[in-house]
C-alpha cells in the first residue's frame, strides 16, 4: 500500500522523499458506514496499511460479517465491529481519523444535492458523536453532497465548542484520481507522472481541473481542455449512469479514500512531505470552504496551497468565476441546516 498510495503522491509532487521512518502499525481508523459500496472496498484496503494498528468498523446493519471476513486478513491491524447508534461512542474511543461514507448515494437522473435532505441528517448525528468522542480526530468526509456535508459537520463541531478546521476534510481525491487517469490516457503519458490538481468543491462545474497545472507540463488544445474538463466534472455521473440504479462510484473511490487516509497517517506520522487536494476551510478565495491542494501535517491542514490559483489561463478563470455561485449556494444550506435546529 505504502508503494502504492505513498510513493506515487511523493512522486507527483517531484520531491524525493525525506520519509525513511519504518512504517509502525499504530493508529486507530474508523469507518463510518463501513458496510457500504464503499465502506467495504475501503476497510480491505486500511487492513492493508502497515501504519493502522486498529480498524473500527461502524454501520447500521450488516457489519459483523463484514468485519468477520476481513479479520481473516494476516495483516496487522485488528478488526472491531460496531452496530447501531448504541455502540457508536464506542467505535469512535481513541481514533486517530474518521472516515465518513455513510448515507444514501445517487441513481440515474439525481443530482448530488437531491441526498441533502437524507444524508444532512446522517452526517449530523454522526458528526455529534465524533465531537463527544474524539473531537481530535482527522475527520474525512465521503458522505454527498460534499459541498454541504463539510459545512454541516464545521457548523456541529462548532456547537460542540471542538471545531478544528484544520482537522476537517471533505474527500475530493477522486477527482484528482480521475483527472490523472484522462489526461494519461488522452497524451498517452506514464500515469504514475502525471498530477492535475482539482479545485473548488465536488459536484459538477463545481469540480475545476487545473489542467494548465498539470505535472509534467502539457500543452492542450482547447478542444482537448474542454473535453477533460467535461468529462472530469461528469465522471461520477458516468458511473452512476453506467450501474443504471445500483449506485454511485464505489471502488475507484475507496482507492482514493484510502491514498487519502494513507495521507493523513503518514502526515501524523511525521512525514513532512505530504500534499492532496482537498475540500477544507479556506481563505484562497472569498467562499469560506473551498477545494485545493493542502500540504498535511500531524496538526492536520498545515498549509493551503495558493501558488496553483495564480496566473490561471482565461479558460479556468472563467470556470473559477462561475462555479463560485454554486459553491456559495451549497454552502449555505449546509450551514442553514445547522443552525436552523440550533
Ligand atoms: P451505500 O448505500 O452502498 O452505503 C452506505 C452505507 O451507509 C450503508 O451500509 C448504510 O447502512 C450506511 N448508513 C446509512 N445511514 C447510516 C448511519 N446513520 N450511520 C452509519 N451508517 C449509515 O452507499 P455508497 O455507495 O457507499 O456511498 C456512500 C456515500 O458516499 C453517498 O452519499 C455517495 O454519494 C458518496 N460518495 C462520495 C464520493 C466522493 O467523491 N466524495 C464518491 C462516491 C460516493
Ligand atoms: C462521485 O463523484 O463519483 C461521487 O460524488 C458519487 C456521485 O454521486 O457521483
């Protein structure tokens, strides 16, 4: 995993790395909604981790065999189930970052924002419990829509006086996992090199690829701009087209929560050298959450990177401009759900 996740992120910032500690299993990661499309694929591979010493795995229903099956896995970290609200306090003693995929996903013809109304609440309830329990965790944020579950779960974490907003990241990877998989694909490069990141927040032109940023530098045409950048914008609608009821992505996501956990473990481990694109409190443009690349620390958001906004090209300017509305709207409703209840 450490070759997979690790070494490719380092490789696509172009550094060497500084990290030669020996990977140590010992943190403690929680998943929430763990019995899922995405919480099962996910759990397989944190069980893959050399640095997880502890995986708790939390649903409503089904997770006692879940956890029973991956248990059999003769990597290190040990498996613990937990059902129901009952024993969600306990699943969440001790941990070191939460990983939230629980709630509703779409099906063909739903926006991201049509789950609002089911997975607000959701992602309320458990928000709370992580605030009661280890209001210190990295908190990573699956559940849709992203845009507004990250304003939710800032807005509880504040009423619960433990709002650390450097500790509170809503999971764009994948859009940064797909975006590398086009561009590759379409100039014909070694993926392993390339690195686009991917700013704003996570539904539709919401999502803008830097492609002018891509890593190794690339010219395209414009043709080829608009094309990735529709397509980027659009994949999970392509996949939820494609399962045609059955759900949303669900294992190129777990891929691309699982380099982000790797992220975030190696970050607290002490690797000075971390960087991903993420959804997060931000001041680099005046939406009070925004998406982009972050250097991580074990204090969680150490830096926002703000070098990959500047000198955009007129094409990304204006989808910058124009995603800023939507983004600003989802916000708000996220933070209106909130306090509405307060
Ligand atoms: P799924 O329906 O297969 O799994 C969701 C799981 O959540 C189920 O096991 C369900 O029992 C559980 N759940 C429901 N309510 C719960 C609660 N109160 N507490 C704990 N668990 C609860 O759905 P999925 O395909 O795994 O997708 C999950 C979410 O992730 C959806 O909202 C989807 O839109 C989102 N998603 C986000 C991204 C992203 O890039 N951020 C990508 C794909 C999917
Ligand atoms: C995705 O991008 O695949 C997810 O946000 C799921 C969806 O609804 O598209």
């Amino acid at each position: 995993l450490r070759s997979s996740f690790a070494l490719r992120a380092q490789k696509q910032q172009g550094r060497s790395s500084h990290y030669h500690l020996q990977p140590q299993a010992s943190f403690k990661v929680a998943i929430l909604g763990a019995a899922g499309g995405i919480g099962q694929p996910l759990a397989l591979l944190i069980k893959m981790s050399p640095l997880v010493s502890t995986l708790h795995l939390y649903d409503i229903a089904n997770v006692k065999g879940v956890a029973a099956d991956l248990s059999h896995c003769n990597t290190p970290s040990q498996v613990v189930d937990f059902t129901g609200t009952s024993e969600l306090a306990s699943s969440l003693k001790g941990v070191d970052v939460v990983v939230i995929p629980a709630g509703v996903p779409r099906k063909p013809g739903m926006t991201r924002d049509d789950l609002f109304n089911i997975n607000a609440n959701i992602v309320k309830s458990l928000v709370e419990a992580v605030a009661d329990n280890c209001p210190e965790a990295f908190i990573h944020m699956i559940s849709n829509p992203v845009n507004s579950t990250v304003p939710i779960a800032a807005e509880v974490l504040k009423q619960k006086g433990v709002y650390d907003p450097k500790k509170l990241f809503g999971v764009t990877t994948l859009d940064v996992v797909r975006a590398n998989t086009f561009v590759a694909q379409k100039k014909n490069l070694k993926l392993i090199d390339v690195d686009v990141p991917v700013v704003g927040g996570h539904a539709g032109i919401t999502i803008l690829p830097l492609l002018s940023k891509t890593r190794p530098s690339v010219s395209f045409t414009d043709e080829e701009i608009q094309e990735l950048t529709v397509r980027i914008q659009n994949a999970g609608t392509e996949v939820v087209e494609a399962k045609a009821g059955a759900g949303s992505a669900t294992l190129s996501m777990a891929y691309a929560a699982a380099r982000f956990v790797e992220s975030s473990l190696r970050a607290l481990d002490g690797d000075g050298d971390v960087y991903e694109c993420s959804y997060v409190q931000s001041d680099l443009t005046d939406l009070p959450f925004f998406a982009s690349r972050v250097k991580l620390s074990n204090k969680g958001v150490e830096a926002l990177i703000s070098s990959d906004l500047q000198g955009l090209t007129e094409y990304e300017q204006k989808a910058l401009d124009a995603l800023k509305p939507e983004l600003k709207a989802s916000i708000e409703k996220g933070v209106t759900f909130v306090q509405k209840q307060a």
